[in-house]
C-alpha cells in the first residue's frame, strides 16, 4: 500500500460526460501528479501540482483540467468524455517536487 | 525529440538466474533516471533512483547502472524469483532535470519461471 488513494475505483459513463477522479497523497507529501495509462499509449504524464500550484504540464488536453486544494488533495476533471479518453488514470505524489514517486491504486474510466 | 526505448520483447528468464533490462534515451541527457515496477491493473511501485554521477546503484538484489557515455540504463535482477515477474518501466525527467515530469518507456515485461 503506498499511501496515496484514488476514487473512485471503476467509473462507467457515456460519451459526452463529464467526471471527476479524486486523489489524496501520501501524508506529507505536496507534490501531486496524474497521468493516464492505456493500452496503445504507456504511460503518459498530464499534470503536477505542487504544495496547490501547478508545477508542470503535459500532453494534457483542453477538455480535462485539474487542482490540489489546500489540504493536498487534487481532483482530475474530465469533460466531454471521447471513447478515446477509456484509461487507467493514476495518481502519483512525492514529497519535494522531484524525487521518487508513489502511486495510487488508479481509476479505471471507461467510456460508452 | 525525446525518446526512451525499452526492451520491446517479454523477457523470458528461469528462477534463479539474472534478468538484465535495458533502457536507452536519445537526444538528451537527463540528470538521473528511475525504474518502477508495474504488476497489471495496478500503479507503478518505485525501486531505484540513479543520478548522472552515479555510476551504478544497489539495493538488495536489485542492481542499476547509468552510462551517459552510451546513453543507457541496465537494470539487473539477480536470483530472480517468479515474484519477480512484472513489467519493468524506467523514468528519466523530461528535460535535463525539469522536475517531476518524467518520461515513462513502454516498459519491458519479465517473466520468471520455476
């Protein structure tokens, strides 16, 4: 168990929808990440947030957005679902802004 | 642009004996890289850390080296076991050393048989 957990678990919605993944670190940690996992693409960072700021960015689309609140939870938004967007999406955090991450059990989205 | 390239083909090894991973970068030099092991369905689970003056690293039957010369990373696990068995992912930042953003390989999947 790393310490950092997703919810929820599985998500089934239909194209054109919008959801909402939740995260909350490892106690101490403030830097958050997310990143999207499918079959034909690996593993493909999109967002880290640092201590509520957003530290980096990457391949992620206007569609989706995302935060960290002050009490280091962070929250993926995801809009006008594609069947495309169908992924694992984890959550990562780490205690500096660098370093070793440790990573969330995932949500599994699937889009109809 | 940046690349990471992996072993693209399953490993196949018997108990007991050393698995050796590769991962290669092109185009940059990054300042360290990671391995994460990932078992289906689940997150990614860090191992190892190297930095680029690091020339090799341990940690109990795990083994890391990081050549900047040849622009790769092995990743060595001796007395392998069938636990061991699981997809192998290596990490360097993108960038030099642009923080937590890194660059995940496809991954290389082991296989140890008893």
């Amino acid at each position: 168990d790393s310490g950092v957990t997703q919810t929820p678990k599985h998500l089934i919605t239909a194209t054109g929808q919008r959801v909402t993944l939740r995260c909350s670190p490892r106690s101490g940690d403030l830097s958050v990440y997310w990143y999207q996992q499918s079959l034909d693409q690996g593993l493909q960072f999109l967002i880290q947030y640092y201590n509520g700021e957003e530290r980096a960015k990457g391949n992620i689309l206007e569609r989706f957005s995302a935060q960290q609140f002050p009490d280091l939870h962070s929250e993926l938004n995801l809009s006008s679902l594609e069947l495309g967007d169908s992924a694992l999406y984890f959550c990562a955090s780490s205690v500096e802004a660098v370093g070793e991450q440790y990573f969330g059990p995932g949500t599994r989205l699937t889009v109809t | 642009s940046q690349k990471i390239e992996q072993n693209s083909e399953a490993l196949n090894i018997q108990e007991g004996k050393t698995a050796t991973l590769t991962c290669n970068y092109t185009n940059y030099s990054p300042a360290y890289l990671q391995w994460y092991r990932q078992d289906p369905g689940r997150g990614p689970v860090f191992l190892l850390l190297i930095r680029e003056n690091e020339k090799e690293k341990r940690k109990e039957r795990l083994k890391v080296t990081f050549d900047t010369t040849l622009k790769q990373s092995l990743f060595h696990i001796t007395a392998s076991q069938p636990a061991d068995s699981a997809t192998y992912l290596c990490a360097p930042p993108r960038g030099y050393n642009q923080g937590g953003k890194l660059i995940f390989g496809q991954g290389t999947e082991l296989s140890v048989k008893p």
